[in-house]
C-alpha cells in the first residue's frame, strides 16, 4: 500500500511540476520555482510529520512522492552544466548559488516557524 501512496503522489507532482515549466515557458526559473517552493513545502511536511501531525500514509503521499517528483534535482544539475558550456560562467554561479541558500533559507524558516 505504501508504494500507492507515492506512486499517486509522485503522478500529482510531477504534472505540478510539468505545469510550472509550460506556464513560466523558461526552464531555469520554472526549475528554481519548483526547487524552492518544494524544499519549503517538504519542510513543512517534515515539521509535521516528526510531530506527529500528519500520519505515514500523509507523509509517504505528499513527502515522498510528491515532493520527489516535483523538485528537480536532475534538471538542476544539466541547466547548470548548459549555462557552463555556454560559458555563462556568472549566471551558472548565480543560480547554483541562489537555489541552494534560497531553498536553505527557507527550510530553516519554514522549520522553526512551526
């Protein structure tokens, strides 16, 4: 049952995820959107999750699955390694660096807020 959960979980991220790409029609933003908003939304989960608020079943659906398929770490990885082959040096750096403390960022807030 536990492989339902993020199964149907990963299915419903992944088209969210999809979607942002076709709405913001620009593969870095679409990809930094989801990586940050993803990595405050699993933080929340988390929080709730190790208090006990939400149950396996709500943590294995939205957590696991969801948050797995909507955040794109892969996608991150080849949009980065793009921007150095085309020698776009600065904004390869810029973006490695503004995902990462802008999605840290919010964990921590995320995290101790709740």
């Amino acid at each position: 049952m536990n492989f339902l959960f993020v199964a149907l979980g990963g299915f419903i991220g992944s088209i969210v995820r999809y979607s942002i790409s076709i709405k913001f029609n620009k593969r870095l933003f679409a990809t930094w959107i989801a990586n940050v908003t993803g990595s405050m939304f699993l933080a929340f989960l988390f929080h709730l999750y190790i208090n006990e608020a939400i149950s396996d079943n709500v943590w294995l659906l939205f957590g696991v699955g969801f948050c797995g398929a909507y955040t794109t770490f892969s996608t991150f990885g080849n949009e980065t390694l793009q921007l150095l082959m085309q020698h776009k040096y600065i904004a390869a750096i810029f973006y490695v660096f503004s995902s990462f403390s802008v999605s840290i960022g919010f964990v921590f807030t995320v995290f101790y807020l709740f």
